[in-house]
C-alpha cells in the first residue's frame, strides 16, 4: 500500500469518528436542552425522553471507543495522528458524561414533577445555554484544532461557576427563611450542580485540544499567548 493510500485511509477513518463525535455533541445539547425545558414546564413525559435517549449516546461513545481502537490496530497511526485517535476517545468519554448530567437533572425533575417549582427559573436556563455554547465551542475546537477558541472557551467555564454560586447563595436563603423549602430548593440546587459539571466536561475537552495540537497535558496558563496549528 502507498503512502498515499494510507494516508487516505487513515483520514477516512478520523472523519468518520469525527462525524460520531458531531452527533453525540448534537445529541448532548438536546438532552440539556430537552432536560432544563422539562424541568421549566414540569412535563415528566419530556423529562423520561431524555432518560430514554442517554442510551443511544451510550451506545455512541462505545461505537467511538471501538473505531478508535480499531485505527490504531490497522493503521498504526503516529505522532499527530495518534494523538488525535487517542484524544477522540476521550472526548467521546466527555460527551457521554454530560449527557448523564442532562439525564441527572431529567430524573429530578421527575422527582419534583408533582411540586411547584420554588420561584421562577432565571439563572438555571441562563447557565444552560452557556454549558450548551460551551460544549459546541469545546467540540468544534477539537474538531479544527482551534487552540484560541479552546482557551476561550476554558474561561467560560468562570462564568458557569460564579452562576453556580450566585444560585447557591440564593436557594441557601430560601432554606433558612422557611425549613419548608429545603427539599425543593436542594433539588434545584442538584440541577445547578449537573450543570456546572457540564462545563467542567467542556473544559475537560477543551484541554484535548491542546493536547492534539502540542503533545502537552496539564494545568493551562491562559495569560500565555495562544498557539495555533499542530506540530
């Protein structure tokens, strides 16, 4: 087989996975789409879709896991390539837990499905869409090897947890104003927390970015300079 020839197959291979990786990315920012807007309309049946769906993502990151596999039996690839295979499988790892975190909030809403909610959603949808933006911007980062929009999207991930924070702080003083409102406010309180923990994933994958581009893991100096291209 040539060079060429392998070359080809080997970048067949990657954008098949890719392609995967697209639709599992698609499919997580439905769950968290479908997951919040059940929890705003108390709407249980919408809220079990979202249980019923995760298993499909599941099915995906295995699919994921054995392609890559897969490529690395049969084409040996090396340095940039592999780094790419092996990033892949994690990010099909990181996909599939943010979409259990979307599942995590569908299963309390199912909870609370009977209780009226404990004031309106106004925070919560907000730091939904910014986890939403977060984990497209993480994926098509991986997807083009865009370090800058990496980095930018890393510190996003301040805003998600100063949201986090501000509606703690809240449901807190709902808590100590009336014992009553305890049990409804900690399972707000969980919906905040699943989706803080998207944005770490998004972070998470962001930093395979990095890694594809310069081979390097580990804490990120963000005031450094962004790097562009691979090596």
């Amino acid at each position: 087989m040539t060079t060429s020839s392998i070359r080809s197959a080997l970048d067949r291979e990657e954008n098949r996975i890719k392609d995967d990786l697209l639709r599992m990315g698609s499919m997580v920012e439905t769950a968290i789409d479908r997951a919040v807007a059940a929890l705003k309309q108390r709407d249980g049946s919408l809220a079990q879709q979202v249980i019923d769906d995760d298993l499909r993502i599941n099915e995906l990151r295995y699919q994921v896991e054995d392609e890559c596999l897969t490529v690395i039996a049969t084409q040996q690839p090396a340095a940039h390539d592999l780094r790419v295979i092996v990033a892949a499988t994690h990010v099909a790892v990181e996909l599939e837990r943010m979409a259990d975190h979307a599942e995590g909030i569908a299963k309390i809403t199912l909870r609370m499905v009977d209780q009226p909610l404990l004031k309106p959603l106004i925070d919560i949808p907000i730091m939904a869409n910014i986890v939403k933006e977060m984990t497209r911007s993480s994926l098509d980062s991986f997807m083009h090897n865009d370090i800058q929009l990496a980095r930018q999207t890393i510190l996003r991930d301040d805003e998600v947890d100063q949201m986090y924070q501000q509606i703690f702080r809240e449901l807190l003083t709902y808590m100590l104003e009336d014992p009553k409102n305890i049990s409804r406010a900690t399972f707000l309180l969980w919906v905040a927390h699943n989706l803080e923990r998207i944005g770490d994933r998004a972070t998470n994958l962001c930093e395979r970015t990095i890694f594809v581009s310069t081979g390097q893991m580990g804490d990120l100096n963000l005031d450094e300079p962004a790097e562009t291209g691979h090596s």
